[in-house]
C-alpha cells in the first residue's frame, strides 16, 4: 500500500513528460491547408483590384483626362529638349511619344489605368532626373509633369519632399503609416502640384490625410492634390496601409513619393520598407529537437524505473 503513492507519482511524471514531449514536436501542416509564400514582384501591380473601365474618348477634358508636361535640358525651361521619348506604361499597355521642338509632350484619350510615366531610357542618349512616376488619369483632371533630363547626368532640382514609413518592417495583419511632407523652397508659386505613391504588393491603403488639398487613392496608388503652393507653403500627406492577416509583402521595397506640378520639375524622395510577408511555419530549431529527445528520454527512464520497482514490490 505504501508503494501507491510513489507509482502514482511516476505515473503521473511520465504523462508530464509525455505532454511535454508532444508540445514540442514540430507540426507539418498539410498541403491542402498550408500557406504558400510566393516572391513579390520588383515592382507593383499597376491596375487597381477588381480592374478599372477605360474612360471612353471624348471632345473636352472634363470628360476626357489628359497628360502633358515638357521636357528641359538640366531643368532649364529656356533649353527645351526635343525629340525625347516620353512614355506612359501600365499593366497591358503603353503609350509612347517624342516632345515636340519646345521639349513638349502630351497624351491624350487615356483610360484611369494606374500607369509610371518615364522619359527617356532605353537605350537613347537622354537620362532623366526622375523615373516611374505613378499616375492615374482622371475625367477632368489635367495632369502636367514636366522632367529634367541631360545626354550626361542630369539635374535632381531642389529637394522639395521627404519621405518615412513608421515602422519600417511590416507583416501580416500589421499597418505601416507612410508620411510624405512637402516644402516650396524654390523661391517662385508652383501651381497644380500632386504628391503620388503607389503602394508595394500585399499593401492596401486603409486612410489618406492631408493637411492641403484633398486626397484619394486607386488600388494600391494614393495621390494628394495639393493645389497651389506659394514659397515657403509646406504640406503633408499621410497614408496608412495595411497587409492583410494571411499575407504582405516580402522582402526590402523601395517607398518613392513623387512631386509634381505645372511650372516645376519633377522630383523625388524615397526610403525603404522591409515586408515579412505572410504567416509560416516556424523551422525546426537545435532546442526544439533537444526538448524532444529530452523529453522521450525522460519518458522511457521513468517507464524503465517503474517497472523495476513493480517487480521489486512484495506481494501480498
């Protein structure tokens, strides 16, 4: 009878070890139910989600957006550059064209697709101070960007935007705020001035602010119409995102806000975001697999010691 406590006691170490053993066992899930992370693209998706209609074409710009803007050699308006190709891309199309004598181009009968708007490049002599800016023509909303380009290294222009991401990794589920501030240092009043940022893949803008302006956003691209600027007048455009709980993205993505506006050259400010993209599955590590052979050993230890001890105990 005296023995009962002590086989209890044993019994009851070894289910302890046992449960242990089991919690610490690494766990496959299977293929039907597993999360597969797949690599995030270099650059992001260009059409908004669920696909947007083109705009039909139409005899005004209320009803038919436009892009326009000129080209100058080191951002000097008085050294148009001609004959440069200026392009705007998304996801299916393309438009293309070359500036005109005066370092002039324009497109017009565009869609609302999310697009980069780039100049020069590929292959030709011309280098541009700026690339891939992201736009989304809009009924009524004439656009104008105008770019600084040079056959050697062209000028930035002023640094008139800064941009930061807080914090600076996101996961899934998690939100990223995104502040873009902007300051008129050029000495002259900038007109139509928009503030745009397209989003990486596995992020979508859940609130815009603004403190000039008005804000809105298309799929993964927010932009802030800020409207004029006198010298000195400043702005800031807040964009919070959010990943979704079962993915985000993944890896380091550039974060580029692009400035824009009638009589100025476009400019550019950047930072980075690290994406730890969706949930997975923990690997094994060096201390999971010892907890486990700890615990099958102190399982098997405890069941060898109470066997002994039964054949050892009297018989009554």
């Amino acid at each position: 009878m005296g023995n009962r406590p002590v086989k209890k006691a044993f019994v009851f170490l070894g289910w302890l070890a046992l449960a242990a053993m089991l919690l610490a066992w690494p766990v496959a899930p299977s293929s039907a139910g597993s999360l597969q992370q797949t690599a995030t693209a270099v650059r992001p998706t260009l059409t908004p989600s669920g696909g947007v209609t083109p705009a039909p074409p139409a005899a005004s710009v209320a009803e038919n957006p436009s892009l326009s803007g000129y080209v100058w050699t080191n951002g000097d308006p008085l050294r148009p550059a001609a004959g440069v190709a200026v392009r705007f891309t998304g996801d299916g199309f393309e438009l293309a064209t070359l500036t005109d004598a005066n370092g002039y181009y324009q497109f017009e009968t565009l869609g609302q697709d999310i697009g980069w708007l780039n100049v020069a490049g590929d292959g030709t002599p011309w280098k541009a101070s700026v690339s891939d800016v992201a736009l989304s023509p809009r009924p009524g909303l004439a656009l104008r960007v105008n770019f600084s380009a040079s056959r050697s290294s062209p000028a930035r222009g002023p640094a008139l935007v800064s941009v930061s991401s807080a914090p600076g990794v996101v996961g899934a589920g998690q939100t990223v705020t995104i502040t873009i501030k902007a300051s008129n240092t050029t000495g002259q009043k900038l007109s139509s001035v928009w503030i745009t940022h397209l989003l990486p893949d596995g992020l979508a803008a859940t609130g815009l602010t603004t403190d000039r302006g008005d804000a809105l956003s298309y799929g993964q691209l927010a932009m802030a119409n800020v409207g004029d600027m006198s010298p000195g007048d400043k702005a800031t455009f807040v964009i919070v995102a959010t990943a979704p709980n079962d993915g985000g993205p993944q890896g380091t993505h550039p974060i580029v806000a692009s400035f824009v506006s009638s009589e100025g050259v476009a400019v550019q400010a950047s930072t980075t975001l690290k994406g730890m993209g969706g949930p997975t599955i923990l690997p094994v590590t060096g201390s999971g697999e010892w907890l486990v052979w700890i615990g099958l050993a102190l399982a098997a230890l405890i069941i060898v010691v109470h066997r002994i001890r039964q054949r050892r105990a009297p018989v009554f």
